[in-house]
C-alpha cells in the first residue's frame, strides 16, 4: 500500500472541510481520498465546487461504500447518534475509522462501539484535534509529571460558543433530543470534556450540573451549563458552557498545591511554588504567609497541526510508520462526563456518581426524544465555518 | 461637636489597626480616639507599645464605655457573633455605630440590629472598605446604568485567600462553629459577598454551594466552597473561594448581552458590544456570527481609601458635612448569602431559596456549636495582617 485510501462518511460542514481543504490540498501526505458519501446527493454538488473530485467515488450508501473495497480507512461525520454504529459496521469489516467527535451520545452505544474496536483488526481513532494544541499538551505533561503538585481546584469557562438563533436554524436534527442528542455538551464541548479528563489525567468520581435548555435561543436542548466535579482525591472543578453570551472566555486554570496552571485564550502560564502549599501550611508560624511562586514561564501563540494531524497520524499508523496518538475507545470519557452532566441536570443537580447508569441516561433520554421537535426531513445547511471552533484557532 | 469622640470595641488585629494607624496617624479628620475596650487587658499594652495613648480610656466592659459619655461613635470590633448584640447596646444609647465586618453570623442576629438601627437615632454604618475600590465602584456604575445589558452569569474565583495552620491556631475562636461560626465565608470573604450583591445590583433568588471541612487545614469548618447563584431574570453565577490554594485567584467577570467586565487583581476591563448579542442573535442570518466587540477601557492600580474613608464619612456624617456612604442594614444581604451557602453545604448542596430561612439556619448552626471544639479560654494572638487583605491592596 502506498498511500490509504479513505472515504467520509457525511458531507456536512466538517467533512466537506476535510476534502476539500485537508485532502483536496494535499495535506494528507500518505493518504488519498478515494470516496464519498452522503444521503444527500446534492452534497456532492458542493464538494465539486470546492476541488477536483476525479478519482472520488461518491455514494448515497455506506455500506455500499465500505463493501465496495475502494476504502482501506474512513472518517464517521455523520449525525451524532450515527456515530457508533457507523463505526461499528467499519470496524466490523476491518476498515480503519476516524471517529467525529463526539463518541457518541449516550455511554451504552459507545461501549458497543469500543467493544467492535477491541475484537476489529483495524484501528480506531478519535478526531481530538485539539488534544494537538501545545498549551494543552504542555499542561497535560506537567500535570502528569507532579509539576503542581497535590491536584486541587480548576476552573473552566467556555463561554466563547456564540451561536445565533440562525445556527440552530440550519439543520433539523440540530439542538433537537432526538436529532442531536443534546446542546452545546454535545455539540460544542467535546473537545474540552475530553481533554478536561485528559490534561488532568483522571476522570472525576461525581458531577452535579445546573443546565438552563433553552435559555438564550428558540431551541429544546441546554445552551448555558454550570458542572461542578469531584475527583478521587477530594479536588473540585467548575466546567461553565455556553452559547448565548458575546464575547466569552476562554479560560482554564488548574491549581495544585505545587503551583498553578492558567490556559486563557492562547496564552499558557506556569506558576510554581518554591515549596508545596500544603507542606508550607503545616510547617509555617506566621499566619499570613504564602510559599514564594514564580512564573516558570508564560507562552503565547498556542497551536497545533489539529485535524490534519490526526488524520496523518491515522495514514501512518496503517503504514506502521508511527503509533496511533489517540486511542479512539477514550472517546466515551467525554461521553460519560456529558452524559453525567445531562443527567444531574434532568435530575435538578443531584450528584451523580460516575460511571453513569447506562439504562437509567437512555430511559431520561428517550422520554425527551419522544416529544422531541426533531425534522427528520429537514435539509442541512452547510455553514461557513471559518474563525468558529471557539477560542484556539485552527491549523 | 468639633470632633467626633470614637471607641473601639475589641482590640484584635483589627482594632489596633485602627487605632494606631488610622487615628493614631492622624488620618480621621474630623474624629478623634477618645477610648478603647478590650476583655483583655494585656491588649492595652500593645497600643501602648504602637501609639501615643494619652486622652483615650481603657475599658474592660464595653457598657461601661458606653455610659461613660467620653464616645459618640463606635467601632465594634468584637468577635462575630458579638457584632449585632454589641451594636445594639450602642443604637439604644443613640451611639453611632461602625461595625465591622461581617454584620454577624446569622441573619436572625442582624434583623435584629437593622430593626435596632431603624429605631436609633444614631447612624449605623458597615466596614465595607472594599466599596471604595475603584474598579468594584466603576463594575457597580456600568451594570447599574446598563453598559453591559441584560445580565447573564458571574464567575468570581476568590481563592487568594491562603492562610497556614499557624492561622488557625491564633485564637481559640478562629474557625470553629461556636466561636466564629463558620470559615472562609464569614471571616475572609464578607467582603466579596458584600460586593457581590453590591456590584450586580441585586441579590439571588437561589443559592446551592458544595463546601468542604477542614480540606486544607485541621480545621471544623468550611475552607473550600464552591456555590451556584440563579438571579431573577436568569442570570447565573458561580463563587468559588478557599484559604488553601497558593498561588490564589481573583478574578470577577461579569457578562451581559451588552457587554463584559473583567477584574482581575487590580485591572479593570470592560467590553461592549456594539449591538445586544441577544438582538444580535435573534435577527443575524449567519450561524458562527457574533456581534462586533470592542474594549472601552482597561484600568489597572485600582485602589481606594478604603478603612479610612469609611471612618471619616461617619465622622462628617454625625457632623452633617456629607451623607453616611453605607447604610449599616445592607450587612445583612452579604450574610444571607453566606447563611444560605453554608445551610447549602450542610443540605448536601440543596437549592437554599432566599431569604433563608432564619429559624432552619440557626438550628443546624446549633447543632454544630453544640459539637464544636471552641476554647473560650484560649488566648487570641494579634497577627501581623500587612498584605493579608486579599487580591486588592489597602490604601
């Protein structure tokens, strides 16, 4: 095999960005892409608009593509729901799958999902492009190697989802129970509650959620949530989202007793004590006093290769040329996490101990699924994404 | 009535503060340190090592002070839950009254001095020193005349408030249920609470928090708290404070459809939109638009004259050159708030409707005072508190 050849499944906004501007301009070195495929067939008007189709195989089927042989890998951008069992019938037929974010949207299809992985000849990954961003990466390798010492406390708004009533306008399936699966915890903050878990290195033992469904635009679903998180060892954390407020922040701070994090736009700080908060605390005999702190260093122009990245990371990894950077089953984290916070939030705050209760998030689910306003006929709009995937630019 | 004849009530930190570098500098105009009071009278010592105690009293017994006709305002300085009874012996006397803060641990105790305060005809005012910061002034000024719209959340991480164990051994009052009456609300954020309600211009309609005991420190009460506020119009809000975290935060922003304000240590920022993001999102035909944004001012070194400004406005207000600064009876919205976070964390993080309730409060307290390992008979150290004030400086 020279180069992969891959298909994508679903032509939406994301992956007419991945054709046209990754693979349509040749930034996927060792792969191709060699088919398309969308229930939409005038979807593929737009991507001839966009590039140079010749050599793509279009489908409106995706079994038909993925039994067509002229995949050897495939990225899943279809709706939500789809996700999983998308990947699964990838997974089943040992094509290799980039999973959209998010996994899917309730834990149950996702471990069916993690399960196919695990029995599938084929690799699979997660698209957390943002887990290539440097102030992330850093921050995760800091955390990671005790740089802070004893975990503490973070905060996290992310607030600089803006979206407009238009937004929520364009697609049918979009911000609906059933259509979507959810709000901006589904839609928007995927990437932030995986790398929440994956900066700080573990996943919480409970959440409690206040979610306000609704309240800054015409749809069912959350726009505005406040998360409080409980780890193992007794810190806490605040995750606030939203898509009703201009300009919002973005800004993520993790403290420990050896120091301080702080992540704000794209601008990184370190500050580190010259001895451990809490050994200070003890030992000390003023009451006032504080551990000397300096600033280790402040870096700005966070960025990272992102999509792109992953989906060469994906080719190489079929080559052998290099290990697969994502382990595509630690997408049901972010699943957990949301579905954690969906949950609390449907049951006005309570604590809700992780994992989450499969059968109990579907049953909540599906009661508003049922009187979900979801179009099935409704047509997607294809948005001009450019300057909107919240706070870090794209590569 | 050239000058107006202050007492202190209790020589803590605090009062001898007061004493020695407020009037003792000459710095109250229009007052001056007539007599001070303490239980215990190695304290007069200390003034007398600090200042020139020559024409003030020394009293043991705060009433006798009281009678003794040498003062016409008072600062009550005496432990918490002492301030409303304390004050009230005052107002009956027709004694114009400074009380520190907070107000007084629960709002039972401080109805009862507001309906004091109403029937006196002293003035009652509150040590709400912070009110005259600029950037907290100017925050309260933009919100109240609509720069920042319609109000959507807060976030105010107040976590610079580090203190040792040392700390907490000072004074067998600090920190225990019966003695001080609760933690890192009532004695270290009064001031934010205060502010909080002060700055957005309205009180919440619900408070849940999620507090923890002696987290950081071998201690009975709160060190860490994490609370949610939901206001009438929606708007939410989180308060995040802790005495265990070095280096700490502070950092308040507020957001409006209008508008941000961001203050952060001693910057000031504040942001418009140039249209209402609500309008804006309701009428723009673009999913990933926001309104345009731009930074009116960014002000840093905020300051003000803080302690001395309050007790010199008493001073011109007994001689009616200026009105009282602060109505004394606003102290007990920050103690509602503090109240329903602390009966929050005791109700495993349940929603506290406000006003709290006064009876339900003051049980659970009880319950804790009755278990609480206060030792009246220990020994209050005087604490060094230059650069203790948290965040903002005091002028």
């Amino acid at each position: 095999m020279d180069k992969v050849r891959f298909g994508i499944i679903g032509l939406g906004s994301q992956g007419l960005y991945y054709a046209s501007e990754l693979f349509g301009k040749g930034i996927i070195n060792n792969g191709v892409l060699s088919a398309v495929c969308d229930v939409d067939v005038a979807k593929t008007d737009i991507l001839k608009k966009r590039m140079d189709t010749a050599g793509i195989r279009f489908f409106s089927d995706y079994t038909e593509m993925l039994d067509s042989g002229c995949v050897d890998a495939v990225l899943v951008e279809s709706p939500h729901y789809l996700h999983p069992p998308t990947a699964v019938e990838c997974l089943k037929r040992d094509i290799h799958v980039i999973c959209e974010k998010p996994a899917g949207v309730y834990t149950g299809q996702v471990r069916e999902m993690n399960e196919a992985a695990a029995e599938s000849g084929a690799l699979f990954t997660m698209m957390f492009n943002q887990r290539t961003i440097s102030s992330y990466k850093r921050m995760r390798e800091i955390i990671g190697s005790g740089g802070i010492g004893r975990l503490q406390r973070f905060t996290w708004i992310v607030t600089n989802w803006f979206r407009t009533q238009s937004y929520y306008q364009g697609g049918g399936w979009r911000a609906t129970w059933a259509g979507e699966g959810g709000g901006v915890l589904i839609n928007q903050c995927p990437h932030q509650l995986d790398l929440l878990q994956w900066v700080l290195g573990s996943m919480p033992v409970s959440v409690r959620a206040v979610c306000d469904y609704g309240k800054w635009h015409d749809i069912e679903v959350e726009d505005d949530v406040t998360a409080f998180l409980r780890f193992e060892n007794g810190a806490t954390g605040v995750f606030i989202a939203s898509t009703g407020e201009a300009p919002g922040t973005n800004r993520f701070e993790v403290s420990g007793s050896g120091g301080k994090l702080l992540c704000e736009n794209d601008s990184l700080k370190y500050f580190k004590n010259k001895v451990d908060s809490l050994e200070f605390s003890k030992t000390c005999e003023r009451g006032f006093a504080a551990p000397e702190c300096e600033l280790v260093f402040e870096e700005t122009g966070a960025s990272g290769p992102q999509h792109a990245f992953i989906i060469n990371n994906m080719a190489d990894a079929v080559l052998g040329l290099e290990p697969l950077f994502i382990d595509g089953r630690e997408g049901i984290k972010g699943v957990e996490l949301m579905n954690a916070m969906e949950l609390s939030g449907w049951k006005d705050g309570a604590e809700i101990r992780l994992p989450v209760d499969e059968e109990e998030y579907l049953e909540h689910l599906n009661i508003r699924r049922a009187a979900s306003r979801f179009d099935p006929s409704a047509k997607s709009r294809v948005e001009d994404t450019s300057g909107a995937f919240g706070g870090v630019k794209l590569g």
